[in-house]
C-alpha cells in the first residue's frame, strides 16, 4: 500500500488530486487509515474518472488504442489518451506571440494542435468537460480563464502531399474555404465591411486566386476580430508538408513564394492576432518564409521547454504497457522505439510504441510504413564518399560527431553535403547522445541511429535505394551474402558484376572510399549473422572491413579493398593479390584472434570502373 503522496510522485500529478480521487471512491480498493489514505500498488492513475487496476478482473475491457486519431474530443474521450494538456500551462506561463513546434512525424503534433484548438476556441457547447479531469484544470483559474475564450483559425497541411504546384494550390484553396466555412457567423455579421463579405463569398465559391489566397489568414483574423471583438489564435499545423513536395517534384520555387505571403500576413505584425502556433519537422529559413518575423519563438528537438509534449515519456510508457497488462514487454519496447532525446527528456516514438501494443507486441518498423522515406535517397543522391561510409558505420551501431544546423533545409544539401545529418536528425532517424552550442548557434553533436526500428529503415532504404538506381535484386543481393560466407569467390565476383553492369552511371566517380561503401551497404543484410566493423586498427595497420561471426559455426571475415583507374585484367589480378597480401602483411587478422575467432576467410577485392576480381585465401 503507498500513500497519497507516494502515489502522486508516481502519476506526475498533485497530491490533493489523488486525494480527491480516493475520496471519489475512483481508486479500486483505497482506503482511510486514520486521516491518511492508503491505495494499492497495483493501482493504476484514474482515467477519465474511470478507476483502473492491472489485477482486477472488474475492468478487463481495456480502451482501444488511438492509431491514427488526431481528434483531441474522440481521442480523450473513447481511446487510451496520454495526458498532454501541461503544454498549454507551459505556454500560457511563456507567452510567445507566434511559436514554431519542429518534431519528426508521427510524434503528436497534429493531436496536440487540436487539443489547442478545443481548449482555445470559442464554442456553444461547454468544452471545458474535455478538460476537467485532465492535467491542467489542477492548476486552477490562472489558466482555465482561457479556456473557450478565442476565435480560432485551424488549419492542417499534413495531407497536402501532390506532384504539382496547381493540385498543391487546389487543396491549400479548398483546406482554406472548409476554414472560412467553418466560421458561419461570418456570413450576416454587422462587424464586417462589404468588401470583406465579398471576398468570405469569394473563398466560399471557389473563385479565389493565388494572389488574393495569399491574404486569406490576414482578411479571415480581421473578420473574425471585428465580429467577436477578440483577436483569434492561429494554429497551422504542418506547415512545412507542401513545401517538401515542393523541393521533390520540383514547384519549390512556387510553393515557397505563396507560403512566403500567406505566413506574413497572418503571422507579420498581424494587430489582429492573439497567439499563433505552428508545427513541421523544418525550420525554413533560408528561404524567408518567416522573413522579418521577429516574434517568432522556435522550439527544435534540442531545446529544453516543451521537450516532454511531443511523444511519449518514460513514465507515460511505463503506465501504458502496465494498463494493457505488457510489462514485460517494457525491454524490448525500449530496444525498438525508445533513444530519441528532445531537449533533455528521453522519448519514445508514440506511432510505434501504440501499433507495437495494438498488434499484440510484434516488434518491427511501424513508423517507416506510414510514408515513403525520401529523405535517404535524397542523402544518397549527393552523399560524398565519406558520408556514405559514415553512414554504415551508424548502421553498424557507432557513433558520429557531425554539426548540427536547426535551420537546414533541402536546398542547402548542395552546397554542403554534410548538412544531411542535420536534415536526419530532425526527421527522426538520428539522435544527439551529445550536443555543445556553437557561437554560430548550430551545435556540434554525436549522433546515432536511436534504436532498431530506425535500424532496420537505414538498412531498407539503403538497398531499397541501390535497388532502385542500380537493379540490385534480393537474389543478387543473396546471391552476395550466401558467397561470403561459403567461400565461393567465384559465386561472389560474378554478383557483384552482375550489380555493377547494371550500375554505370552509379560507378562513373568511383574511388576506393566509394568502394568500400558500397560493400558495406551491399552486406548490411547479414549484421544478424555478423558484427560488421569498418577501418579499425589491427596488427600493424588499418582493414577495410572485418565481419566477426555472432555464431560459433560461421567464420570470420576480412575484406581489403583496392582501386585504381582503367585496369586490365593482369592488372586487376595484382592489385587483388596485393590486397590479399596486405591483409597477411599487417596481420589483420590480430583483432579477431584476440576474440578467440580461429576460422577466418581472407578476400583480397580489386575494383576498377565495373569491373571487379578477388581473390581469397
């Protein structure tokens, strides 16, 4: 049994919350002790008033997990919902005229921006019921003052994924009309001028164009200011979702050059704004789609403030596997979807750890499914030899120091190639174990890959990639595996020429650090077989790639790679003697001997333009 108190640690909430729960008679099995209560440890933190006890056979049904809901009312009210109403104390203590949340996908942005919505917005009904059992009603009338209080403007880019700029602009005008519908009050108003009852009928009819949408956040707070005498809150939630379509089916130009205008003027020095929020996975910078916006308060995955709002805490984890009778299950979870550090908070993945749950706890890549991963090809289309190669060494689980800018986007790649670990880092697929500011205040960070699920993304899109731009089939890719560790050089040369014949373009700038990318992205299928480690020192020098067994009944292996211009065969087959020799000549072979590995294959590989031949030993 604990006490109030103890209890209060656990849940996060206040003592006299919990209190009021026992008093409530919602806490199975609490009971008076004198003037203390006392609750069992198996209890779990009432949800929704509705008491919750992992051993009691009384509430066997158990709410539906909330995949794919981003309605904050549905969300709270008829699935398992992770009290995240505190960001509103948090901003409400802050005060930020315009704020800008960047987190990757999947990691409640959209659900969080409909909870500021409902909280915000002026409604005939009482919204406040949506609030009164959670979080930030303990907090009293400092902050539930607002609640209901504002106009709102609500709108969501995050399915305005099209191949064009006018199908892009045709949904943009139709999400804009559904929000000028959705202010009806409009239509009669006495507050409005004629022109502003012209231009509503305009948006309503669909006879707008670009240059008048543009304004629409401007005219659409004025009106709504005018009618209600308060200034109304702008929430924009993925923002930056049309503008990535944009770079990848090239109308960048466009898109950027309308978001430039319809941002300004909701957001620029708008007398007729409250607050505005907005949320992407970007911060766009460069190309001055805030330009000028001096109130604009930017919140990324390496600041502190808000680092617990977006995805899922430990604790919060730990209450939901307890609720659905998992927890055993807490290690692996923790393997998949845990390692992401926003600010200083440790975070789960939330699309994950839910459908990981909801499909009776099968560990695999939930979070990649939902959306083609462009931004790995896109990385692999201008990566340099040494960021390929670094790339695999995150695969193999090491550790890279890169410098991270919070404002990168797409278009910087091609001036410096390294800004692609900043681009992954804000997309989700790296994580900062470490991170020191600059005084440029980019900050220079060691990144990695965050747990498996994240793993097994850099593995599939990197042979995805080499699949799509060089036909590289599974049988060929097999076919490279099965005669590494069989030993059949003969097998082995004849599937990576089969690869690299169909290649050519791919090979053009080749060089030995490429080559030895591209043997390590060719055998990244076989890490469950082996630990593959790149460059590391052994005997006397430095091996390109040694792949010690996980199993006693498989050999090790060492590969040296060699590489030159324009080499005929003769010439081909010294320079894979050479490499063949080298690894005897420096004894390679040390490192693995020290682990006790005595079975060990040796490949000697020569690469010159699409032609390779190895020898082994």
């Amino acid at each position: 049994m604990k006490t109030c108190k103890e209890m209060a640690e656990i849940w996060g909430i206040s003592e006299r919350r919990v209190t009021e729960f026992c008093k409530n008679g919602k806490i199975q099995g609490a009971k008076k002790v004198g003037k203390q209560w006392q609750i069992p440890d198996n209890s779990e933190k009432p949800i929704d008033g509705r008491s919750i006890s992992v051993k009691s056979s009384e509430y066997k049904e158990k709410r539906s997990l909330p995949i794919g809901i981003s309605d904050y009312v549905r969300a709270q009210s008829e699935y398992y919902y992770v009290d995240k109403t505190l960001l509103i104390k948090e901003f409400l203590d802050n005060k930020p005229l315009v704020s800008l949340f960047t987190r990757p996908r999947r990691f409640g942005k959209t659900l969080n921006m409909d909870m500021l919505r409902v909280f915000f917005e002026m409604s005939d009904k009482d919204t406040s019921v949506y609030f009164r059992d959670k979080a930030i009603w303990e907090y009293g009338e400092k902050y539930t003052v607002h609640q209901g209080k504002y106009p709102v403007i609500f709108l969501t880019f995050k399915d305005v994924k099209f191949d064009s700029w006018k199908a892009t602009f045709a949904k943009i005008t139709e999400l804009v009309q559904e929000e000028f519908g959705r202010h009806s009050e409009l239509k009669g108003s006495n507050a409005l001028e004629q022109y502003e009852k012209d231009y509503y009928d305009k948006v309503m009819t669909g006879g707008i164009n670009e240059v008048e949408l543009s304004a629409a956040l401007q005219k659409l707070s004025k009106m709504l200011a005018s009618h209600h005498g308060k200034a109304p809150i702008i929430i924009i939630d993925e923002y930056d979702t049309p503008i990535q379509e944009g770079y990848s089916k090239d109308f960048y130009d466009e898109i950027t050059g309308f978001m430039r205008n319809f941002f300004s003027g909701g957001f620029k020095d708008n007398k007729n704004l409250s607050y505005g929020f907005l949320t992407g996975i970007l911060r766009i910078a460069q190309e001055s789609i805030f330009s000028g916006l001096n109130n604009l308060y930017v919140n990324t995955i390496l600041n502190e403030k808000y680092d617990s709002f977006f995805g899922f805490t430990y604790s919060e984890v730990k209450q939901l596997l307890a609720y659905y009778g998992v927890s055993d299950k807490e290690e692996e979870l923790k393997e998949w979807y845990d390692g992401y550090h926003f600010g200083n908070e440790e975070i789960y993945n939330p699309w994950s750890v839910i459908n990981y749950i909801a499909n009776e706890c099968l560990p695999q890549a939930y979070w990649v499914n939902t959306r083609r991963n462009e931004f790995i090809a896109d990385v692999m289309r201008i990566a340099s030899d040494d960021i390929v190669e670094k790339l695999y060494s995150l695969l193999q689980g090491k550790k890279v120091v890169a410098k991270i800018e919070q404002n990168t986007v797409y278009r910087v790649l091609t001036d410096d190639p390294a800004n692609i670990y900043s681009l992954l880092m804000v997309a989700g697929y790296l994580k900062a174990n470490k991170k020191t500011l600059q005084d440029d205040g980019s900050f220079l960070c060691e990144v990695a890959i965050p747990n498996k699920e994240i793993a097994a993304v850099y593995k599939n899109e990197i042979l995805s990639y080499l699949m799509g731009v060089g036909a590289l089939t599974k049988a060929t890719a097999n076919k490279i595996a099965e005669s590494l560790y069989s030993n059949d050089t003969e097998k082995l040369q004849k599937a990576i020429c089969e690869y690299m014949m169909k290649s050519m373009s791919f090979y053009d700038a080749g060089a030995e650090g490429f080559y030895h990318g591209l043997f390590l992205g060719l055998i990244a299928l076989m890490d469950n077989q082996y630990k593959i480690r790149s460059n590391r020192e052994s005997g006397d020098g430095r091996y390109d790639v040694s792949m010690f067994p996980k199993e006693n009944s498989l050999p090790g292996i060492i590969i040296e790679v060699k590489w030159d211009k324009d080499l005929d065969d003769k010439a081909l087959e010294k320079l894979a003697t050479g490499a063949l020799k080298q690894i005897d000549d420096k004894s390679y072979e040390t490192e693995m001997r020290d682990d006790g590995i005595t079975d060990i294959m040796k490949f000697g590989m020569a690469f010159s333009g699409k032609h390779v031949l190895i020898k082994t030993r």
